[in-house]
C-alpha cells in the first residue's frame, strides 16, 4: 500500500496564557491546503485520516470535499507539542534569531511527552492504518513531528528529527504486507511553485 503523509498548511500564530494553543490555519494555509487537494484529488484516495489538530484537519478539509469522503480522526498522529499554550511558525522564530529557534535547530524537545511516547504512539497509529488499507493509498494529513519520526524510523536513522516538511508538503511511502517499508518521495512541493504562498523554511 501508498501511506501518503502531508503536513498541515501555514497556522496562525498563537499565544495563549493557560490551554493549548492549537491555531487554525492562516489564509495561506487554506489557500495550501486547496492547492494541495487540486493537485493530488486526481490519485485514487481509499481513505484519509487526520491528525485531531485544528492546523491538521483542516488541510484535509479541501481533499475530502473534493473526493467525497470524511477524515477520521486519528489522536496518535498529533504533534508532540499538542498540548502547548502557544505556537510560533518557525520561520518567525528564525527571522528574529528568537532562543527558542535556536534551540530547536540543536534538536532540542519542549514537550511533557517523552520522545519515546511519541515515538510510540505515532508507529502504532500509523502502522494500523497501513495494516487497515492493504493494497491501498492513504493521506494522513498531520505535522512536521510526526513525519519525521516515521521516515527517521523507514531510513533507520538514530535521531526523530532530521529534517524541515514543508507546508502542505507529501511524503510517500510503499508498505508492504511482508513489513518492509521504503520511502518513495519526500518534501513534494510541485503544487506550491508559482503560487506565491509561502512554503517555508526552503522555497519551493
């Protein structure tokens, strides 16, 4: 089967004095997510899931209209960050040389959730969505976190975090029923260029 991961569009900024932040997506976000729906509504799509984040459904918004079926929500693909009372697109943090940039660019972890939790959570969840759709193609619209536990885990690397997703970027990966997973692209971006939304940290 195709797992087909595509991180959320642009959100909003965010900062909440108690409760978390989970910002909706900005105007470019949905302007993304629409491109992103155009451009791979023409796939068979068996089924679509759905991180439970605002930033994430909505993404998956444009493509369920489109092909006629509804997300299912799925908490295990949450970002590791779900429960913080704010969020900054990174981009902002970088342009201003912000610490907490800098931290993160050092693969530093600002969660109450452990990396080993996440990690868990996120293989279980995706891994039962592979063994639910055998033979299919899938989109799981969810985050940067989460994308890059999963393809550090197919390429075997020893860190979570190696690279940048793009906004609304796809990331495919061939499952087999045997087990053996191999990543067939990363970052696609094609449905961005020439739009003049932003993509994010790297032009399209």
């Amino acid at each position: 089967m195709e797992l087909i991961l595509v991180r959320h569009g642009l959100p909003v900024r965010r900062e909440n004095t108690t409760g978390p932040a989970d910002p909706e997506l900005s105007p470019d976000g949905h302007a993304q997510a629409k491109l992103f729906a155009q451009y791979i509504a023409s796939e068979k799509i068996d089924a679509i899931y759905s991180s439970p984040l605002k930033r994430a459904f909505q993404t998956a918004d444009p493509l369920c209209e489109a092909i006629g079926q509804s997300a299912v929500l799925v908490p295990g693909v949450a970002e590791w960050d779900q429960h913080s009372n704010e969020y900054i697109p990174v981009e902002e943090l970088k342009a201003a040389n912000d610490p907490r940039w800098q931290e993160m660019a050092k693969g530093g972890w600002n969660s109450e959730e452990i990396p080993e939790e996440f990690h868990d959570r996120v293989m279980s969840s995706l891994e039962k969505i592979i063994d639910d759709h055998k033979g299919g193609r899938v989109v799981v619209t969810c985050h940067g976190g989460v994308i890059n536990d999963y393809l550090s885990h197919v390429l075997g690397l020893g860190g979570s975090q190696f690279f940048y997703p793009n906004y609304t970027s796809i990331h495919r990966i061939a499952a087999s029923s045997s087990g053996h997973r191999s990543i067939l692209s990363i970052n696609e971006t094609a449905h961005l260029r020439g739009s003049g939304l932003p993509v994010g940290l790297f032009s399209a």
